[in-house]
C-alpha cells in the first residue's frame, strides 16, 4: 500500500544548491502524504462513523449452584493488537487488520470486563461483583486474557472469541480452577455489520460458558 519514492541522484547542469533542496522538500512532502493515506485505511484514521458495543447475556439457563462470595472482575490482559478500541479482522491466517472509521465504545478489555460483570450480576446467583477501585472486600477474582477476538475472512466468514480464564482465591492467591473458553460463529459476510453481529454472538457464547462455569466452581 505505502508508494515509495526515491529522489535521483543526478543534477542537471547548471542546477543551483536552493532548487535541488527544494525538489527534496516536495518529494518528502508526497511520501508523507502516502503513508498518511494508507495509515487511515488500516483503521488508523480520525473518522469516526460508529461505535458499536457487545451486550452481556438476555438470559442464561442451566445454572446450578449459588456464589455465596464475593468477586472482583480483574481487567483482562490482552496483547496490544486486541487491547484497542478498533475492530479487528484477520483477512489472512498469518495479517490483523482493523475496520476503518468503527471502533468499539472503550478499549476492548474494559468492554469484555463490563459485559462479563454484568452477567454475573444479572445471574442473580452471584453474592457481589465488583471491578478494581469499588473497594469491594473481595473473596475471589476472575482473571482472564484476551487471545481472540476478530472477524476472520480467509475462507468462510466467521468470528472468533477465546479467553483464557482463572478463578484466583484472593486471601492466598492460589489458583482454584482455569479454563479456556472459545466459540465461533458464522458471518454473513465480510461488512463491519456481519462481523460485530458475530462477534456478540460469539461473545455472548463464551460469557454464559464462562458464568455458568464460576458460579458451579467457587461456594
């Protein structure tokens, strides 16, 4: 995508000292002008048209048990590729890129912790839940890492959610039970719209997974 431009190193004859600084300050005025184009396209532009967000659970069936404790919901952990507020997209196996001009409402790890609180709030199973600075007296936290979350368009569309997670007793730090959750679902399409309907889906999969799992876990 990024044009290159080489200035010669031949000088006319006759050519004077200030003109050739002047055609090197014009060449290095259009090669800024390229990779600043090509920046905006990767999902690095200023535009904003859309901010899209991802919904907890309506209702999640099949729960056994009740969280007689209370949990804190430690902010995910995710590598800077997915620890951004862009849309991300794999158009290869092997690229990331994101969807210009969109973005979800805050960096993609506070918006997975929101949704994921509130399902184990809404639950109606869970004791308390709280996130880092509610001066919850804690019991445990659930400790996750984001490691994906992205439209996948190399072959069929579809969309791709995994988290790994840990249930971390906060009086000795011991790890009580881990898991890696994971779901996919189908897109219809490559558009920005098929893939964050996806990616809720997907989302909304791993979530009940997820409540399901704590609340039949920790007493």
């Amino acid at each position: 995508m990024t044009r290159q431009y080489a200035a010669s190193r031949e000088t006319k004859a006759g050519e004077t000292a200030p003109r050739r600084r002047l055609l090197r300050a014009c060449a290095a005025a259009v090669l800024a002008a390229g990779v600043s184009a090509c920046a905006a396209l990767g999902g690095g532009g200023s535009s904003v048209e859309a901010i899209y967000t991802l919904a907890p659970p309506a209702e999640i069936t099949g729960l056994n048990g009740r969280v007689g404790s209370q949990l804190l919901v430690a902010t995910p952990l995710a590598l800077d590729a997915l620890n951004t507020n862009l849309i991300a997209v794999r158009p290869t196996p092997a690229t990331l890129s994101y969807y210009p001009n969109v973005q979800w409402p805050d960096r993609l790890p506070n918006v997975f912790q929101s949704v994921l609180a509130a399902a184990l709030e809404n639950s109606g199973r869970v004791k308390a839940v709280g996130l880092p600075g509610q001066s919850l007296l804690i019991n445990y936290q659930i400790v996750t890492e984001i490691r994906a979350f992205q439209a996948e368009t190399a072959g069929s569309d579809r969309a791709l959610v995994t988290i790994s997670a840990k249930i971390l007793d906060d009086r000795n730090g011991r790890v009580v039970a881990s898991r890696v959750f994971t779901a996919t679902q189908p897109m219809r399409g490559d558009t920005v719209q098929a893939a964050v309907d996806g990616l809720d889906l997907a989302n909304q999969t791993v979530v009940e997974e997820m409540v399901r799992w704590i609340v039949s876990t920790i007493r």
